[in-house]
C-alpha cells in the first residue's frame, strides 16, 4: 500500500484538529484515496513544548527539515500571516509538494501568483478552509456550479460579527456588551478590528467573488464597513419591519463591472440567511441555471476547519494517485472590471434625529428629491426635548446619490444627528 | 484546441436544458475545461418532430448511431424509466464512453452494478442531477466531507410535497386541494403517487445514505410514509407549537446499523429545514468534524437540473484532459447493516378522539405507561358530541413499543378514532 506524507505548518487550533483527524480517519484512508495517510512532520516555534495528543516526535522548528523530505508530499498551511506563510508556500512548490491552506490572507493577497507558481510546477494549492471554514464552497463553485454564469455572491462569512448580532437581536444587547461577551467566550480576539470592521469578510467576499466570476478580485476591490455603529434601536427597528441585520459580504457581476462590498444589511427574517445565527457562516449563490443555492455551517473551530482542510488533502491524494495533479487550477481568466463603490446602488434605512416642526419632514423630502434618492417608506416618532426620529427607508438609488443628500443634510441645522445608515436588501 | 462530444439521451425538460446549457457556456468551456464542448446527438422518439431551440441534425431515434460514434466521449442520460437507460448506459460504458445521469431511480436500483463496471472499464458514471436537482450533495458528500464521519443526513428531497405542504401551512388547504393545486401548475404529476407516499423521496435517500456511510443502501431498505393523511388541522396544530410539518428523507448511522426512512416530521421553526419552502429542496447533514452543515437549492427544473448535469460533464471532461477518468468511483466500501423500522426510536405527536368522561385520560396515560412509551406533553380540547380531542407528544421511544400502545387503543371502545400520527424531531 502506497503512503502518502503530509507536513504541517502550525500546531494551533487548526493544525491540532487536521493532526486529530488524520489519525482518526487512518482505516479509511486506503478505501477513500488507495494509500495510507501520514502525518510526517509539524512545524511548531518551540518544539520543546509538549503538544496535547501529539507524539513529539513529529515536530520540529526546522521548515528545512520538511522541505528537504522528498517524502513528504502534501504540506499542509495553517500558521497564518502572510510574508513567512508565502515564502514557506514557494519554496514546498518549487520542491514539487502540494499546498492545503487555510490562509485567507495570504489568499486575498498572494493567491494568484501562488497558484500560478502551482500551475507551472504541476503542483495542487487547494484552500476551501480559507473561506467559510467547514462550508464547501469553493469546490461547489469551480465544479458543481462551473456551468453557470453566476451573477452574485453573498455570505454570512464571519463568525464573531454574527455573533455579536444576534446577541444583539435576541438579548437586546448593545454592541459593546455584546463584543465583550464575544471577547470572554473566545469567539472574538483582543484586537477584535479585522471582524467587526469587515476586513476578514472582506478576504473572504475578494476569493469568492474571483471564484464566482472567473476574475481576480482582491481585499482592495472591496468596499467595507462594519458593525460598530449598529446599536440595539436599529435593531429594534429592524424587528418592526419583520427584518434583521447581518453583516454581509456581497459581490455582484453587473453588465458594467463588479460591485463588491462589505457591509451590515437588512434582511427579511423569511430569507435564508436571516436564520443563519450565532458563529454559523452562510453563502447565498444566484446563477443563470442553479437559479439560488444555499450553503450553511460551521464558519471557523478546530474540527470544523479541519473538515475542509481534510477534504483537500483527500482531493490532492487522489490526484496523486491518478497522477493529475493541477487538475482544477487557477479559474481567473477574465478581466472584468471593479465598479467604484459610488456607482453602485442600493437600498438604504436612514435613521435621522430633527428638530420637531412643521415643516422638517419636507425639507428632508425635498433634499430626498433633488438628489434623486426616491422614497420607499418613513416612519417618524415623537421623541422629548422638540426632537423627533426620523426613519426613511430609499429605493434603490445610487451611491453617489445618497452621498450628495447626506453632504446637504449635514449642513441642516433642522437636522440634529444622522444617528443610522443601514444598507437595506 | 480538442473537442469533447457529448451525446444527450432524451429531450424532455432536462435534455432540453442541457442542450441550452452546453450552448450557452460554448464560449467559456475552452478555459474551464481544456477543450470544446459540443452536443454531437440527441436521442429522441421521434427524430421528425422539431424542437424549439435544437438543431433538427442532432436528433437521432436510435441510439447506436451514438453508441457507433467513437468521437462521442461523454453520453448524458436523461431519459428516464429503469430497463431500457440501464440497458444503455451499460452498452456505452462497454464502449468506453463516459455517463453522466439524472436518473434516481436507476441509480438506487442499478446504481452498485454500473458503477462496479464503469470501474472496471476506467470510465466515470456521475450522478449529482440524480438528488437533490441543482443542490451540490454528492460531489460534496465525496469529497469536501470526505474527513468526516458522517452520522445523520436528512433532507427535503421532494419539491411535489414540499410545495403541498407549504400551501397548507400557509394558506391553510387541505391536502387534496393542495395536491390539485400542484398538479394545475405542473408541480404534481398526473398520478402523484411516487411523490405524495415518499418513494421519490425513499430513492433520494437510499442515494445520499449510500454515499455518506460508504455502505449500499437501496431502495428496498427505507421504510416511506407519505404525506397523504396530514391534515390542515394537524399543521394547526403543528404551529400551536410553534413548529412546522416537513416530509423528511432522515438516515442516520448508529451503533446498531443504518436507520433509513421517509415521512413527515413535526420540525420546530427556527430549524434551518423549517424555512425551506415551495419546491426548494435542502440537504442537512452531520458529521464528526464538520457538525452541522446544510445545502439548499431548487430540487427539480429544466435549468437547475441542468446545472448540476453541466457540473457532472465538466468534471468528466477535465478528467479526460488530465487522463484520470475513475478517479472517484464507488465508495460504498462497507457492509453496515440496515435497522428493521421497529427498532427505530422517535418522537411522536398523536391526535386521538375520545370518549369526553373521567377516566379517559387515566386509561391512554396507563396504556402508554405499560408499553414503556414516556409522555413528553399532553394537551386536551373538549369538542362536541361527547367527543374529546386529545394530542399526545411522546419521548423517543422505540416505534415497536408505540406501535403495541397503538394496537391496545385500537380495541378500547373509550378511543374512537386514531386521527394522526407524526414524528416529532
């Protein structure tokens, strides 16, 4: 029986759980790929630190060590950061080893010219953890869903931000509470600025979209803003309007460009993705044939994680074993370009605080008008001290639009506080 | 550039959008795949009848004119019916071509055969249209999750009754005028019977179960019940509790051997099936390192289903390019054995009509007691006539131990009619 060898590259929570599972999964291997799986070595810092569960034998703080191994011929990536990860990722491919990560970072930044360095080496990159963590999607997209035109893209795609919210939904909590409850839990880091600005999502919407629509699409294309102005009444007024607010992550493939973008989101609670709480992650996909798909589950956590991991692990063993290797590369061979974020339309709910007179809600109406931002609904209620709230509900309008009556609303002197803008689905 | 030839089998819906597909994505296959794509023939009945949208060239009415071409690599059959697609899949395996099918009935009958000689003739046989229409679940199930042990696969795998019972849910109908809603509208078929008594869903099932406990499970081996006794005041009932009425295909994979059945479940609302409504179909599964994931999408349509052949023919032609057809055959390299219904547990709600005098509830409470069946909740409404409503949910008990407690009440005069019995998830 052929033995196929993997190295890892981190002993933290994923690497653990990828070590775990390839021990656990060690009978079924040789029915699943026709070789035996090995785990030959992992990378740690300080390898005279006892890992639980893991004989220490196996690790080292020698990368040389792997890269050196012609027997090893999977390595397996999930240190994290970007410069050290890439250049480790390089020099295995250059070696002729292929690559699982779960790197989102280096991903969103570095993929195309690692997969390309993949590509002429023969050489497999697979990264379905990198996004969604336990979710398969970026299989389903480059092979289920390959006969498709996909015009959009949009996922729950970060754990602690939807944690955060649906604290805030069901408990009524504020949104520093529910961080700092997230933060004591483990779902949040002690710098906790790339979730719950969008930046993480943001990684994550760049390789979709790449992925959906057959285009390089990185960090930097993506528009994002994140939840750290949603407070308990705007969720309130989310409950009114039979909706709730998620932090969405959407890419769209539009006849003059793709809009892709980062940002907390109205949804109906009748939508899919509106159930979709707590840690759990979810992808929303629309194409030409398949019409809408759904894909839920575990967004990040040892085993999840290491789920997918281990599904591209088994998918290179069997291109090993068939010897096709680079079967399924890079699929960005488009050049679609990006819409700037003022081109782009959407809903919006507005929450505004006036001064309470006859006379406000048409002044606000009027700048509403001339800027062209068309009204779907208002609600207005009386509040003490001659302020009243004001919500407006738009149409679908353009970005820049919106943009031109906030700049006229900012100068208004009716106009106390601009206290809410929440894109609307 | 090369040239994949691809031959349809059947012009119905689903051949029809195949053909449209493959045109569609003419432009887009030489970077997906390597090559070109192109439909070389079309099987038909009747080669004379035009067909909107299809080159009259194409049609054929015999298929060795297909099975003869030897520049035809990939025969997608969509057919339908048992004898006659086996027959020729078989035939073109024989001759080296690849198969891509649509057929879930085939498939849960003939499925370990074919694939047993597509094996042996180094030729693919792919399935995902067979389950679940344009939901990605077998090439998931094969590959992403491939890591895990999976232990429970549930689904609403049958667009017919999901669409029935969403119109009873929501508009309140009965099931007979619901069914002949969907039968208007094309979602029912003339004789509804596969559909409306879970067989349908029952192959849909043995599938899915055959591929996440890598054992074979047939048709033959699911006990179904179907939809036809639910009433609108059973769903009344159901949102009493804040539930709704689901007909699920659940396979689990316990200690004891392999629990496979169809029939409808009282699931609660904010489970991610209970949102899944109309002829959408979703896919729940649970496994060791992934937990819990689902997969939603439109189960049936001439485009959806398309999709997911288009992703069959594209992963078969990649294959072709890379020389490694067969790379993922059979999986079923276990022998589980399958559980006899009655040694099944589950949850139950039953709706019995009594006697309204003292005792009644004393005597029921006393058989269930003495059959080992546990009450989880009991709720009593007087009606007219003497005649009391009584709902019963029980505990998980074992299905023989609720169906001894069932034959007492049956000869006790004070029961007058057993109305429902539902599982409860």
């Amino acid at each position: 029986m052929d033995k196929i060898k993997v190295a890892i590259l981190g002993a933290g929570t994923v690497g653990t759980g990828v070590y775990k599972l390839i021990e656990r999964q060690k009978t079924e291997m040789p029915h699943k790929i026709g070789a035996e799986l090995e785990v030959a070595k992992i990378l740690v810092r300080n390898k005279n630190v006892a890992r639980d569960g893991i004989d220490n034998s196996l690790l080292t703080d020698d990368f040389d060590e792997i890269l050196n191994d012609d027997s090893i011929d999977i390595v397996v990536e999930v240190m994290g950061g970007i410069d050290v990860a890439n250049d480790y990722i390089k020099r295995a491919i250059e070696k002729g080893k292929h690559i699982v990560t779960a790197n989102k970072d280096l991903m969103a930044s570095n993929g195309s010219e690692l997969m390309d360095l993949a590509g002429k080496n023969g050489c497999d990159i697979l990264f379905e953890a990198a996004v969604a963590g336990a979710i398969p999607i970026i299989r389903p997209l480059k092979q289920c869903l390959a006969g498709n035109y996909i015009s959009e893209i949009m996922g729950i795609v970060n754990g602690t931000t939807n944690f955060i919210l649906t604290k805030m939904t069901n408990e009524g909590m504020e949104f520093e509470d529910a961080l700092k409850m997230a933060q004591e839990l483990g779902y949040a880091e002690a710098d906790p600025t790339s979730d719950i600005e969008g930046y993480d999502a943001g990684r994550k919407i760049a390789i979709m979209a790449s992925i959906a629509f057959n285009t390089r699409v990185t960090f930097d294309d993506v528009y994002t803003e994140g939840i750290t102005k949603i407070t308990a009444k705007d969720i309130k007024y989310a409950k009114e309007m039979d909706s709730v607010i998620k932090l969405l992550g959407v890419a769209k493939n539009t006849k003059d460009g793709i809009e892709v973008k980062v940002h907390p989101m109205l949804i109906p609670s009748n939508h899919p993705l509106a159930t979709v709480n707590d840690s759990f992650n979810a992808v929303f996909v629309h194409g030409d044939a398949v019409d809408d798909a759904m894909f839920m589950g575990r967004g990040a956590g040892e085993l999840p994680t290491a789920s997918a991991v281990m599904g591209d692990i088994i998918d290179i063993a069997r291109n090993i074993n068939y010897g096709c290797n680079g079967r399924i590369g890079c699929t960005c061979y488009k050049n679609i370009p990006i819409k700037n974020i003022d081109d782009c339309e959407s809903k919006y709910f507005m929450r505004l605080q006036v001064e309470d007179r006859p006379g406000t809600l048409a002044s606000v109406a009027s700048v509403l008008g001339n800027t062209d931002v068309g009204i779907d609904r208002v609600i207005q209620k009386t509040k003490k001290n001659n302020t009243a709230e004001l919500v407006v509900i738009t149409d679908s309008v353009l970005e820049k639009n919106f943009k031109d009556a906030l700049a006229i609303f900012k100068g208004m002197a009716m106009i106390k506080e601009i206290s809410s803008i929440i894109r609307v689905y």
